[in-house]
C-alpha cells in the first residue's frame, strides 16, 4: 500500500505541505526561466546537473503515488537508490523533466496531506522510522536544500536571489532533520561524552540536544545555515557557526549528516 491508498479523508493541509507546496511554485517558476546551457550545468549535488536536480525531485513525488513506473532499487541504499531514478530519466529532455514534476507534485502533494492524518510509523531504510505524518517533511527538507544549496550560488550554479529561508520552510526542514539526525548518526552519537547543544536562531530555530549527562559542548549557528552544514554542504567556517566547549566532542558533531 502506497501512502497515496493508505486513508480516504480529504486532504489536510500542514505547515510541511504548504512549505512544499510553496517551494514546488517557485522551483517551477524558477524552470521557466531556465535556457538549455543552465539545464545541463553540473549543480552543487556531486555527478548531478540542474537538470538532474529537477528530476529527482520529480522521482522522489513519483514515489509516493506511482512506485511502480521507477526502477527496481530494492536493496540499495536510499542515496544509490536515487541515483538510478535519475540515471533512467537522463534520456528524457528538460521539457519532460518539468511536466513529469509539474504534475506529480499536485498528485503527491495531496498523498501527503492526507498523512497527516494517519498514526502509524514508516520504515524509511537508511532514513529511519519515522511517524507517517512526518514524511512530508522529509520532502520539504528535500527541495529545500536541493534548491538554495545545489541550484543557487555559491555551491550551485545559479545566480540570482533563491526562494526564501523564511519559517515557514526551516521550520518543516529542521522539524525532519531534528528526527531524523539521531537515527541516521547513530554510530557517529555513541561516540559523545556527556551531552551536546544545538543552538539555533533564526527562522525555524530551538536547541536540538544531543546524548545524555553533563553538556560538554555548544553549538551555535542560523537555522539556514544549519541545514547546509548537516548535510555537509558548508563547513563551521564557512557558515559562522561556533562551538563552545570540548574540542574533541565538536571534531564528532562536524561529521553529523542528515539526508
């Protein structure tokens, strides 16, 4: 059963879907305005062009109302796995791309909602187990870091002003990377003495605390720029981030990384 089959009701809006909902507007606005050398730029996503980019995005809402017209990844891990939803569209143009996502977003869009809705977990793989309701966040982090991080300057070739880093999108992306963070660092956290602070300010921000016991560092930083260091988009240096405390412990909270 997909989420798109797994509840009736109508859809029901959530911060996580109207962040989506709002970037999806302006990637596609932003693909409008896209010429053929921009679509085959390589983008700050390693191996990947702007076009590639855009694809995934496309693959990833596929995944949610249409699993069965993507490749077989069973077995791979989810990074892997979307390397070769990307690898099969490479033949198709970048017309094909935008009307593919055009339209399965609505679709997914509307699958997602209706998760909100639905008490039960999901066993994502290598991202976690995670509440149903949860999901559409996993999908807003996602574009929002593919499009300001991968797309727009200065890791991607895009210049120009990006859609904005306002509460309504940080919040749904940190609220993911908040859940997501212990599960997919689980081996790198055992290695933490005592107990560490994420401090956060900015659009979306909190403290995000980290192992248990006496706190032996803090980390303090923007909430957008939070997202691309714990992704590994931008070093502490790069982003003003600041730690206080054990320099060891903050040598173990660099290496965190969320997809």
């Amino acid at each position: 059963m997909t989420p798109a089959e797994s509840h009736q009701e109508d859809d029901v809006p959530t911060q996580a879907t109207e962040a989506l909902r709002a970037d999806r507007s302006a990637l596609l606005d932003l693909c409008a305005g896209l010429c053929e050398a921009d679509w085959k730029t390589e983008s700050g996503c390693p191996g990947w062009s702007v076009q590639d980019v855009v694809a995934h995005m496309g693959a990833l809402f596929t995944s949610v109302v249409a699993p069965g017209t993507l490749p077989d990844t069973a077995g791979l891990a989810t990074e892997r796995a979307q390397d070769v939803h990307v690898e099969f569209r490479r033949s198709w143009s970048a017309a094909q791309v935008v009307r593919d996502y055009a339209s399965v977003s609505t679709q997914a869009i509307g699958a997602l909602e209706r998760l909100a809705t639905v008490d039960r977990q999901l066993d994502l793989g290598d991202l976690g187990t995670h509440p149903a309701a949860l999901l559409p966040n996993a999908f807003a982090f996602d574009h929002y870091t593919h499009i300001r991080a991968d797309l727009f300057a200065p890791r991607g070739p895009l210049t120009g002003t990006p859609p904005p880093s306002d509460e309504l999108r940080l919040t749904a992306a940190i609220d993911w990377i908040e859940a997501a963070l212990p599960q997919q660092n689980r081996k790198l956290l055992a290695g933490l003495s005592g107990s560490a602070d994420l401090v956060l300010d900015g659009p979306g921000g909190r403290t995000i605390k980290l192992g248990a016991g006496g706190r032996t560092l803090r980390v303090a930083g923007d909430t957008a720029s939070f997202v691309r260091w714990i992704t590994q988009r931008g070093s502490w240096e790069e982003l003003d981030v600041t730690a206080y405390g054990d320099p060891e412990q903050a040598a173990l909270l660099r290496r965190l990384r969320v997809w």
